[in-house]
C-alpha cells in the first residue's frame, strides 16, 4: 500500500492541470497514489491527458455531475488507508521535495495531526502568462506550532489547503457541511482539527491568484458565514465577554473594517447585548454606518443564515471550549 494519497481537485483548467501534474510526477517521495477529480462531466481532457503518461499511480474519477468546491473537496476526507493525505489543486503546484519533507516533519512527531507549509504566490496575468509576485503565504523564517484558540481563527484561518498533509486515519473527522460557503472551506474544516497544527516555514508550494475563481462575491453570504463563525469562536469561551475585548482590539484595524460582524453575531447568535460594551465610539460609527449601507441585505442574510444551520451546528460542535482571563 502506497504511503501517501493525493488527491487532485481539476474544473476546466487543462493547462494549469498538466503543471499541477508535472509538479507530481517530479516529487522525489514516489509512494503515493494520486486521485483525480474532474469536477466537469463531459471534459475528456484529464483521463485523456492522464492516460497518456502511463503513470499507474492515478486513478481517474470524473464525476457524474458537478459538485462544487465544497462537495468536491469533502471527498478528500473521507478518510483512506494510506498513512498520509494531501490535497493539490489544478492551479497550484508543488516543489519536488514537498512530499518528502513533508512527510518527514509527520513521522517525526505522531503528535501533529495536520501540518502545511509556505507557498509562494504567482498572478497570472491577462496573456495568462505568470507574475512572480516575490511573496509568501506566511512572511516568516521560522517553523511554528499554533494552538487553539488564534485570534486569527475567529475570521480566518491558518493553514493552506493546497500545502497540507493530514493523517489518513483522521480525515473523516474532517468532513463539513456540504452547503457550507466555497469561500470558507478552510475556515469552516479547521475547526475540527486537533491543535496544535504545524506549519512548515519552507516555501514547498506555490499558490495562484488567477483571473478566473470559482469563489462567490456575494457579499450577503460572506458576511453571514463570518457571523457564523465570530459568534461560534465567542460563544466557545468561558468568558464571551473578555474574548469579545480581545477580537475587538485584534480586528480594529483591518481594512475593510469587520466590526459591524460582531454586533451582528450578537444579533443573530450570541443574543447577550452585554456583549456590545465592548464595542467604542468609532466601532459603533461603522457598525451604524454599515447597517444603514447594507439595510436591504439584512432580511436575505437572515434567510441565508436560516438555511445554513448545519454549518452554525457544525460550528458549535467542532469550536473547541477554551478559557480567557
């Protein structure tokens, strides 16, 4: 049985596939076995292009009908026998020693449940040529463990779909709602890793901001499914009101400012106005300026709030307890 099992996400991108690919073959870790998931029924490209190479290391699996980002990527966790899994995406690729080293740091230390490293970040321009924008994911020289809770993780999160490696006997655990926003997979999933999760300061990987993204705009959902998992993270504490001090004065200065997110998950979750004295002159300016910019949007959010109550339950379940002084 191989070591590792990589899975291959492709929507019809045939030309960034075949560097994703490349990017694959080219690992010098060669136990592995590499699951392609064509997300587009009737492109023939990918099994074509696949069968070609001769690599018995791919399965092919092009799917019946298109799932999505959220469907498609639950399917690299449902948990496999190979030790170790990992996740490529067409529009990204690997440096050849990720694998190895990778796999290096998990053996090493059965403690690290998931680990990813930095990658590097390309644009692609008009001509769809590459821009090497000279940045990293994580501008840091340092490896780091991070424990829960990350102020961070209460908006956002940490790790790298495109760059991670996690346990194959732990993958299921991992699942989320399948209804859950595109845009927060990783949001949503981290929080049923187990922490402390591991980050790989080494650049091994390379990410791409491409023109075209399977990414929703919308901005009523985005908003919604930060309310969601602000007042999750809050509502996970011993002390909601404390911990709402602290992500206050961590989120301030961000650009767009994302106050009025809290004053919202009090609204729809939390429902402890107490809460809201945390918030100061200048929070409550935006808070009431971006109510009134967005007054038609707030029935819609709470309609789509109402149908996402498994990713809210999810939420709840998967936001581990922690204390705040």
């Amino acid at each position: 049985m191989p070591t590792c099992r990589v899975y291959l996400f492709t929507y019809d991108r045939n030309e960034m596939l075949k560097r994703a690919i490349a990017s694959l073959i080219d690992q010098t870790f060669t136990d592995w076995v590499c699951e392609l998931h064509n997300d587009l029924p009737g492109n023939t490209f990918p099994e074509e292009y696949v069968r070609s190479l001769g690599d018995d290391r791919f399965i092919i699996k092009t799917h019946p009908v298109n799932l999505g980002t959220t469907k498609s990527f639950n399917l690299a966790f449902t948990g496999c026998n190979e030790n170790y899994a990992s996740m490529l995406e067409d529009d990204n690729w690997w440096e050849p020693t990720f694998l190895e080293e990778m796999i290096q740091i998990m053996e090493k230390d059965s403690n690290i449940a998931v680990s990813w490293c930095n990658m590097h970040v390309w644009k692609e321009n008009e001509d769809h040529t590459w821009l090497d924008t000279g940045k990293t994911i994580w501008p840091v020289d340092h490896d780091r463990f991070f424990t829960w809770p990350q102020p961070s993780q209460a908006l956002g999160h940490l790790h790298s779909t495109g760059a991670m490696l996690y346990r194959g006997s732990k993958a299921a655990q991992y699942q989320i709602p399948p209804d859950s926003l595109s845009n927060a997979v990783e949001l949503v999933r981290e929080r049923a890793f187990e922490h402390p999760i591991f980050l790989n300061s080494k650049v091994l990987a390379n990410f791409s901001q491409t023109l075209v993204t399977s990414q929703t705009k919308d901005k009523i959902k985005w908003t919604g499914t930060q309310i969601m998992t602000v007042a999750s993270y809050i509502n996970s504490s011993n002390n909601p009101k404390a911990t709402t001090k602290q992500l206050l004065e961590f989120y301030r200065a961000r650009r767009p400012s994302p106050v009025a997110v809290f004053f919202l998950a009090v609204c729809f979750y939390l429902k402890k106005p107490s809460l809201l004295l945390n918030l100061n002159a200048n929070d409550w300016y935006k808070t009431i300026r971006w109510c009134v910019g967005n007054i038609s949007n707030i029935k819609p959010m709470a309609q789509y709030l109402k149908s996402q109550e498994e990713t809210w339950n999810y939420l709840k379940t998967n936001t581990k307890k922690f204390e705040t002084s």
